[in-house]
C-alpha cells in the first residue's frame, strides 16, 4: 500500500476503508505517512484515534518528538494513560526527556506511584549510559521453574516485539543469576528446570556504562538484547539491538562533526535552525583561524627571503595541502581504529614506526614526482625543485607521525580523539612544514 | 574467567580443568583467547580438537581468516567435513572468499553436490549486495500448518541463535507469503492454523539490492531479521541483525576513509602491510598535490603585487586554512546526511538556501574578529585589513555553498558523496580564495 493511496483516501474521507487498509500496514509505514506534512493536526488526530488500540501505541513511538508533543497535548487524559501504560518503557524516556515541562506533568499525572518512581530514576541516568537507554520490558524466571511455567509466564505477560526471546533468571534480591533464550525454551521438554537449561556464563552491562562500550559489546557478541544491572549487580533493565544500533548510527554522526571541526549535535540538519547550525561550526573554526596566524607569522619572518625569491611563495599552497592531507588520512585511520576498538593505547609504538615507514613510501614517491614535474614541465631551477622535494618529503614524514600519534595521545588523557582530526593536524603540519620550506631555503639563499 | 588464567593453563598442560572451563564459556571470548599470537598452531589445535563439536564449530565462525586457514589446512577430512556441515551458511561463504584454492578444494570436496551448488550461487552474488550477506539457516512454513506442526519442525531442525525467531511462510514455488514470529507462535492456542496469524504486509529484500539499503530498512523498522528473496519472488535466503551491524561499521569506515582522501580497505589497520597502506594513500595525495598547483600558478600569476606587498603573503594561510575548514563542515554534515538516508536529492535548493545562510553568519562573525585583531592586536594597516576580511567572508561564502551542493552533485551522477569531501573542497576554496584575494588587493594597489 504506498503513501499517495492513503493520502488520497485521508483527503476523499473515505475512513471505513482506510480504517481496514491501517490495521494491517506496518507500524512504521503508518508513521511516516501520517508524519506528511500536509497532514494537519486535527486530521491525524482522527486517524489515529481510528488505529487499533494497541497499533497506535507502536505507531505514536515512531512518530517524530514534534508530532508527539502536538498530539500528547490534544489527547485526554484516558487516551494518555493508555499509551503510557503501552509505551515501551525506552521509547517513553525518550518522549520526555524532549517534552515541555507541562506536557511531563502530565504524563505522570496518568501514570501510577510505581511508574513515577521509575520514571525518576530512569531520567536521571547520565546521558549516553547504558542506564539511558535500557528498557524495563524483559521476563524474569526463578531457577526453580519449570519449562511450562516459564512458558506459561511469557503467554500471560504477553509482551511484544523481540523483548522475549532472551529471558533473565534472578534470585530472590533480583540478582542476575544466567540467561535462558526462548529458542532453548521451546526446544526442551515441558518439565525441564530452568536451573539447568539456563547459560550461566552471563555478559552483562552495568547501568553506568557508557553506550559506546555497549554497542562494542553487541558488536563482538552478536546480541539481540543485553542485560544491564546496578552496582549491587541487581537486574534493572535490558537493552535491545534495535537501541543499539541507533547508538551507532548516532555516534558515527558525532565523530564525522568533531572531526570536520563542529560541535557534535543530534539534530537533524534539515529541521535545524541556521543560527544553530551557525553556532556549532564558528566556535572551532575561530580557533582554527586563530591558530592559523602562527604560520602567518612564520612567514612574516621570512619577508627578505621571500621578496629575494618570489617564486617560493607560489609553492606554499601546494606544500601545505600534502601535509594536511597526509596528516588527515593518518589521523582519521588511527580515530575510526580507536572507535571501532580495533587499536589501543598499547599499539602506540606500533602505529609510530608504522606510520614513519608509510611516511618515507608515500613522502619519497610523491617528491620524486613533483621533482620530475617542475624540472621538465614547469622548468624550474634545479635548486628550488630540490629544495621543494625535500621539504615535501619531511611534510609527509612530520605531518604522518603527528596524526597517527595524536588521536591516542588525546586518547591517553581522556580527551576525545576524534578532536585530534584533519583540520587541527592540518594547523600543525602548515606550521612545520613552513619552517621546513623557509629554514633550508634560508640557508640554500644566505638570507 | 579471565585470558591469563586461561593461557596458564594451557602452558601447564592442565588440559583437563581447561577442557571443562571451555566447555562453559562464550564462543567469542575463547576465539579471542586463542587468537593469542604467543600461541602456536599445534597448541591451537589441541585445543580446538578439545572442544565439544558444536562449540568448536562456533569458535572457529570467529576466528580471523587467517586462523581459519591455517587450521583447516590442518584438519582430516573428516574433521572439515564437520565444520562444513555446521558452520552457518554466510559464515561459510565469508570464509571462502578469502581463502586460497587449495583450501576452498578442500572444503567444496567435504561438501554435498546440492551444497556445492548452493555455494557456487552465493559466491556470485554481487559484492556488497543482499545476497552477498543473506544466509540459508531459517525455518519455513506452509500457511495450512498448525502452531503444534510448527513448533515441531522448529524442534526437528534445532537451529542455533537468533534465526528462528521469525519464521517464512511460503507457497508451493517458495514465493514469500507472509512472516510469522516465535513469539507469536508461543502465545497462541496449539490448534491455530499458520495462514491465521501470519503477517502479510511482508517487508523483504532482493538478492541484488545494495548492503547499505538493506541497513537502511533494518534502522527503520527495528528488524532482527530480513527475509530476501530472487528476481520471482521466491525466498532464498534470510539476513540477521548481527550482520548487518557489521555492514553499518564497515560502510561508516569505508566513509570515513573515502573523506579523508585514501582508498577504501576493509582490512585492519594493524595487520595491513605498510606498503598496502602506502598505496591506499598515494593516489589521492598525487592528484590533491597535482590539483595544489592550480593555486600556485594564480600566486605566480599575481608575483608583481606580492613583490610590492610582502605582507600580503602572511595572510595566505589563514585564509586557505579557514575556506577548507569551513568547506569542510559543510560536506561531511550533507555526505553523512545523505549516507544516513536524512538528506534526499530533492532538497538540493533547501540546503543551498541553508548553506548560504549560515556562510553569511560564520563569514561575518569570524571577519569581525579577524579586522579587530588586524587592527588592534597586530597594528596593521586598515586597508590591508579591511582586504583580508572581506576575503574571508567571499571565502566562507564559496566554501560553503561548493561544500554543501558538490556531494549531492556527485550522488545525482552516481559517484560516491563521500569523495566530495574535505581534502577536495579545500583545494578548491583554496583556489577561490586566493583569486578573490589576490583581485582585491590588485585593484586596491592598482597592480
């Protein structure tokens, strides 16, 4: 069923076959259809009030922060009270912390004592914590239960979505104590006991750590849920694959932006206001252009020099570019590397003598060519393409080590290595590769 | 328990205590833990062979390839002939492709006709694409099936992790009708007929649909797993969310690779030969170092003004530096957009409009700041000043709108956005900003 079909049945009113033609689409679909912008308030109100209950609770946490505020704030207050108690408890989180303080007031107004508490201690987990993005949805067995009865559990909890099939086994203080999948479940007799079927060799995530750990824990262990537990080691929630992912995708994006010099966002860049846009890059490229002045100023130094032989400046551009360049790809390689988890800080010495190596491959092949194409093509003096070659050579080598060793250097003192990316490496290699150029000319010139 | 342990044991011979240790633990962390380079091959596989089957099958799925090579050169026959049967079926596949002919001899030798069949199809499959990824272990229905008969042949097959928790239910030429999940089959009466509870508004993809798409629709709609099926619809096969968990890393580093100016790998950084990695990176660096000279030649072309105002040659880097920062920003927001599916062709215009904006903003504020310091800090001449400014502005203006409009120029011709990157913009703004820079400055000199 595609969007302008539906669409046109919104705008031709025609809601009898509508209403058949939604309950049997995908909760995501439905969403994104309804999220049109040319839907106004008051007609998506209608059609979702016209969804099964329970398919508009799935469909309304897809739906975009935005239009879930407009519709919390039209809704009364038994219709809220559905969705809060149907609302995945993650998704729910994730509402309010981007609502209106009126629109929280009153979702806790409709939701129970027990939940509010909840609710508290959830909205207080530090942001990108694995406490932030847990659920509560998750069935828990006594090792004492027989397979049936944990069968019998799962029916009569009735959860939906993927939440089930890994299941948490505790003892009487909510201590983890192993896991036991419903494949297994399923595939083992009626009186079986928990006790032996469950995996006690259990990998579990600690409420305070940090997502990006997390995700790495997915990643190496192909998980579809996680359990994640207090300090005391008690079972609070559980974090699912389809989070995690998000995680990924998200962090990727907060790397792209440090490393092209912005302030990280998660703000979708079309929705984004442009004095906020404007914000997030000027801070960074201030400092950059500050910094810049340095190799300014190296060059004022070097006035004599330069109107004694204009020609050096002509080589400055290029010189330049292949240090920052060569510095970018070093650094970025040595980021995603530390991002991914595939090198630590042990590998540093590792990285230096393997980035010098490469440095001297790529720095010598490069100055080769560029000596071959100013003395033939450009027919530049022999002195000068040399002294250009050379400096190229020692760019490359300098602005290499530098990017391979900084990311991890940055790592080191916990700060962020994506920071250590093109355009700041691009600022030191300018640098040195200037007093480079400038120092050997001086000496080749006697001036 | 924890590698040290682990490794102690194994160099004191205890085989027994350490056969029982293994037995409970996690695939993945004793395939980390053997991978240890002190270990030798023999070692190994003693130590592989102690494994239960089923275990060893595992662990050798997260071995490297080379690991994997060298042990089932190692191997009997009969002992291939065991993993082959075992092993999932994309892991195979992945495996195979890496290995040398005489291996895959090998390994094709220990398998059925029917399953050589089925391998060489898979290893045709398009890099990158659906099918490439898809695996054939998942569990299919007929729609006149009850949920006892189904559950029996879950049974019968005993499949290992997550691919049975959504089951196919196809016709008589295997067309895909619908989905139906475990958890929906556990929570309904034995006698319910399969046709009854399927899902029919099946989502599915074709074996030559590109990776990305299909990452793309497992982050929309929280999917474990994604059926795909050939050119007449019929279901070959299934993708699970582990895999395209890989798939999402790999094509953010390929990204982050492209951007900054190499070839793209998937091989790891530290087991890469430093002339591969030299190789990777010279062939861009030659072409920006090449392209450099276009800026070189507008500086010769300009050498009377730059001998008759040295102090003009001091201001080249800042303004360079700032135009391929603020170029750069803008490319990675839009490449990344593009690449997360955020940003379409269509809304070229929007972040033309958008870019321009925000250029007029950071260009501004940032010429401000520079004319202040000019002036005060560094006592410069006000017209030179004033020069330098109104550069940067027209800088930050081109860099900005050339950075956001180039990567979906490129997508609309087919080449990869993330090549219209940071290394490229800036050499363009570099150019630009050095003919606005240098044209001003001739008028106002009247050189």
């Amino acid at each position: 069923m595609n969007e302008e079909k539906i669409l046109e049945l919104i705008q031709e009113k025609k809601y009898k076959e509508l209403k058949k033609i939604l309950s049997e689409m995908n909760e995501v679909d439905i969403a994104e259809i309804l999220e049109d912008e040319a839907l106004d308030l008051g007609t998506l109100l209608l059609i979702f009030r016209m969804l099964p209950k329970d398919l508009a609770v799935e469909v309304f946490a897809y739906f975009s922060k935005e239009k879930q505020r407009g519709i919390i704030s039209s809704l009364t207050d038994s219709e809220v009270k559905h969705i809060v108690d149907e609302l995945f408890f993650d998704d729910m989180i994730d509402m309010l912390e981007e609502m209106p303080a009126n629109i929280v007031k009153k979702i806790l107004l409709n939701s129970s004592v027990e939940e509010r508490k909840l609710i508290n201690q959830f909205l207080n987990y530090p942001e990108d914590s694995a406490g932030s993005i847990m659920t509560i949805e998750y069935v828990e067995f006594k090792r004492s239960m027989t397979v049936k009865e944990a069968l019998d559990r799962i029916r009569a909890i009735g959860l939906t979505k993927e939440t089930i099939y890994t299941c948490y086994v505790t003892d009487r203080n909510r201590k983890l104590e192993g896991i036991v999948s419903l494949r297994t479940l399923v595939s083992s007799p009626d009186n079986s006991i928990i006790a032996d079927l469950m995996d006690e060799d259990t990998i579990y995530a600690h409420t305070h750590d940090d997502q990006e750990l997390v995700a790495e824990m997915f990643m190496k262990y192909d998980f579809i849920a996680l359990p994640v537990v207090d300090m005391e080691n008690r079972l609070t929630g559980i974090i699912t694959v389809d989070d995690i992912m998000d995680v990924m995708e998200r962090e990727d994006t907060e790397d792209f932006q440090i490393m092209a010099a912005m302030s990280p966002s998660e703000d979708a860049y079309l929705d984004t206001k442009v004095l906020r846009l404007a914000r997030q890059r000027i801070v960074w490229l201030l400092i950059l252009m500050i910094s810049a002045t340095v190799s300014g100023a190296i060059i004022s130094s070097f006035d004599d020099l330069l109107s004694a032989v204009v020609i050096l400046t002509s080589f400055i551009p290029m010189l330049m570019d292949t240090g920052g360049n060569s510095g970018s790809q070093s650094s970025t390689l040595i980021i995603r590397g530390l991002a991914t988890g595939e090198i630590e800080l042990k590998d540093a010495p590792k990285i230096l003598w393997k980035e010098f190596r490469i440095a001297l491959m790529v720095g010598f092949s490069l100055a080769f060519i560029n000596l071959l194409r100013l003395i033939i093509l450009e027919r530049i003096d022999f002195g000068i393409s040399l002294l250009v070659s050379v400096t190229l050579i020692l760019t490359v080598i300098f602005a290499k080590v530098i990017g391979g060793i900084l990311p991890i250097a940055a790592k080191k003192v916990k700060l962020d290595p994506a920071l250590m990316a093109g355009p700041l490496i691009t600022t030191i290699a300018d640098a040195l590769s200037l007093i480079v150029y400038f120092s050997i000319a001086s000496w080749m010139f006697r001036i």
